[in-house]
C-alpha cells in the first residue's frame, strides 16, 4: 500500500447505535495493521475515541489534531502517538487535510459533515486526488447521499460528481479501496 496516513472523520460522540463504535474500533485495527497512520480530531470522547483506541491497541501510530478551545470539552486524547495542539478550528481542519493521504468518513455530526464537504469541494475544485471514502454504516449516510444526489440531478454539482467520492459498507471494503488507490 503506497498511503500512508489516512484521516478518519467522525463523531466526537457514539451515536445511539453500537455498531458505530464496533466499526470505528475495527476501522482502528484495520488501519494499523495495513501500516497507515490514523490522523484525526484528537479527542478521547466518541467515535473518535474509539477509533484511535483501537489503532493504538492494535500497534499503530496515531496523529491527534485538536484546536485548543476543545481540549476540555472533547478531552483531549493523551494517549496518541503525536498530539498537536492548534489555535482554532481552521488550522485544525488544514492539518487534518494537509496530513493524509486518503480520508474515510465515519457517522459523526455537523463538524463531520463540515470536514467532508470541504475535501469534497477540494477534490472537486482540483486541489487534490486522494481517495474520500463514506463507510455508511446502518445507512447513516443514506440522507447525505441523497442530498449528494439532488445536487446532481437539479443541475447545481457535475454529472459526473460521484466519483469524487466512494461509498461502502464495511471495513474490509473500504480497507480495499485504500490499497487500490
């Protein structure tokens, strides 16, 4: 696998269903076993929590990225491999953008949709190539999809705009698209 890093954007909660948690840990384990650095929010709470826990647990190294008015709200996550500390919420989203080679996209709230939309737009715009990766668990994505689609279909996106991004259903799978990229 020629990446090396990936940003995982996700919930800094778990959501009311426990198959979210169950997929970001095996998501976690996942990635370091394929040997790719999780780059992410760096809180402790949620999915994001849970997905950095796992990757620790299964020996892989992990990049927390959190601005400096969320370290006591979020609880920062002490135990990453590497923690910075950013002045607010754009340098954090530059650095979790800047920092991967590919992202996957998790359930998460607006702060996950916010960070979506913005590699979408990138990649849309020419800004960069890598691979953006929706794991729609229990189809918690199925209303963006659509939203997604609408855009297409009223004419306000290119007909062509769904390759911008992949989506799946598992973890093996979006592991898959990863190697391939």
């Amino acid at each position: 696998m020629s990446l090396k890093t990936c940003s995982v954007f996700c919930g800094s909660r778990s959501g009311h269903s426990p198959r979210y948690t169950e997929v970001a840990r095996t998501l976690g384990e996942a990635l370091a076993h394929n040997g790719l650095t999780l780059v992410y929010g760096g809180g402790q709470a949620g999915l994001m929590g849970s997905v950095a826990d796992a990757t620790l647990r299964a020996g892989g190294p992990v990049k927390g990225i959190i601005p400096s008015f969320l370290e006591a709200r979020e609880v920062l996550h002490a135990g990453v491999t590497d923690l910075d500390v950013t002045e607010d919420m754009p340098s954090r989203k530059a650095k979790l953008f800047d920092l991967a080679d590919a992202y996957i996209i998790l359930p998460g709230g607006f702060g996950t949709l916010d960070e979506f939309a913005e590699v979408l737009v990138n990649k849309q715009l020419g800004l960069h190539n890598k691979p953006i990766i929706i794991l729609n668990v229990e189809e918690w994505a199925n209303p963006l999809l659509a939203t997604l689609q609408a855009s297409i279909t009223q004419g306000f996106a290119e007909d062509h705009a769904q390759q911008f991004y992949s989506v799946v259903e598992s973890v093996p799978a979006a592991i898959e698209l990863l190697k391939k990229a």
